[in-house]
C-alpha cells in the first residue's frame, strides 16, 4: 500500500484548524455574551437596591417611625476629633443624592462644617439587619438664605421652640430649668439661632446582616455619574 504524503492531509489539516477557529470565536463571543447578561443583571440589582435606598429615605421624611429617620452623622471637631451625634432627616433630594436636617447655629457640628465640610451620616434598620453609611459634604444655610428661610418658614411653633434656648448647647447651666424656651423683648431668637444644613452623598454604603450570609453593596456619586458594586462584607 502506498504511504500517504503529509502534503495530503494539509488541506484537512487547514479544514479542522479553519473550524477550530470558528467554533472557539463563537465560544469567546458566547462567554462574553454571558458575561456581559451577569454584568446586566447584576447592575439591575444594583440599581433597583440603590432606588430602594432613596425611596425609603424619602419615606422617613414623613414617617416618624422610619428606621431611616434619625441619623447619626459625625463631624471633624476644630481640635482634629471625630464628634457624632443624632439628627432628624427633614428633607430628601435623591435625583441630587442630598439629605439635610436642622440644628442650632450654636451648635458645635456647625463650627465643625464651617472648617471641614466633610461629614459621615450613619442608619441602623433592626428589623431588616440594614446598616447604611453615607459620605459627603456639608454645606450651611442660615434664615437670611433663601433655603434657609424657607426651611424656618416650614417650622411648626413647637419645632421652633428647639431654636429658642437662651444658652447655646453643650454650655454648663446651673439648673436643667435654665436652657428652656423664651421669648425675649418680643425678640424671637428663633430665626437667627436655625441653620439648614445640607448633606450632598458622594458615597453610599449598604450592609445587610443575615445568618450565615451577609451581602455589601457600594455607590460612589460624582459628576460624571454613580459607580455602583458589590464588595466584600
């Protein structure tokens, strides 16, 4: 029997590489495929888990039972210490990605702001295991802004009362009576004591604390848009 050539089987031998080249371009185009459908779906969950995010927020705005209602946020103290205290959500701005509260223009975090705008605000949900974290900036709004003014002119009297304290907060007073409301020569201190303070995110963290299992997600906000990711808990 006669010897086959190995030119005799070049051209089945480009015929197989030929197809080899096909089918693994159609299995790094399916892998990408699949990856690209993982990649899809995982933002969607992301996105739907954020939109969550605001939407309660914005919920707590009107619900004083909301887990998401008070806030703790921590200030840089003038002397380089963090300081944290609570706060309530008055107001929700999420196509701006901005909470804000009120508080005293005596008050120690607004010195803090004044020198570092910088600020940290932190929710705990106990029912469902959620902690938050946010990240930001902090921007001061006193009554002869007109954000400001606005948001007095929103004050019920009882509410205005917190504003009305004839010693500034975290100052020694001899008895718990001294620090009480008042009116003073017809002169409500009210106005010029309340502060807007205004909180835009840049950095949103969300924990969820399961048996067994706990899931992490983060969003990052600047002006070219959110990087939203899972990270590890």
């Amino acid at each position: 029997m006669r010897r086959a050539s190995w030119s005799s089987f070049r051209p089945k031998a480009r015929e197989i590489e030929h197809g080899w080249c096909k089918i693994k371009a159609k299995t790094e185009r399916s892998i990408f495929q699949f990856e690209e459908w993982i990649k899809m779906r995982v933002e969607g969950e992301l996105e739907k888990l954020e939109a969550s995010i605001w939407q309660r927020w914005e919920e707590a705005v009107l619900d004083r039972r909301h887990p998401f209602r008070l806030l703790t946020v921590s200030t840089i103290g003038v002397e380089g210490a963090p300081r944290a205290r609570m706060v309530v959500l008055r107001d929700v701005a999420s196509t701006q990605r901005r909470l804000s509260f009120h508080t005293d223009a005596r008050s120690s975090k607004v010195g803090d702001i004044a020198a570092d705008t910088r600020v940290s605000l932190l929710v705990w949900d106990e029912d469902d295991r959620v902690q938050l974290r946010a990240e930001g900036e902090a921007s001061l709004w006193r009554t002869s802004i007109k954000e400001g003014a606005e948001a007095f002119r929103g004050l019920s009297d009882d509410a205005r009362n917190a504003y009305r304290g004839p010693v500034a907060a975290g100052l020694p007073i001899d008895h718990p009576d001294a620090a009480r409301p008042e009116i003073v020569a017809d002169h409500d201190m009210a106005e010029q004591n309340f502060v807007l303070v205004r909180c835009v995110i840049r950095r949103l963290e969300w924990l969820q604390l399961q048996d067994g299992r706990q899931s992490r997600a983060e969003f990052l906000y600047s002006e070219r848009g959110a990087i939203r990711r899972w990270i590890a808990p």
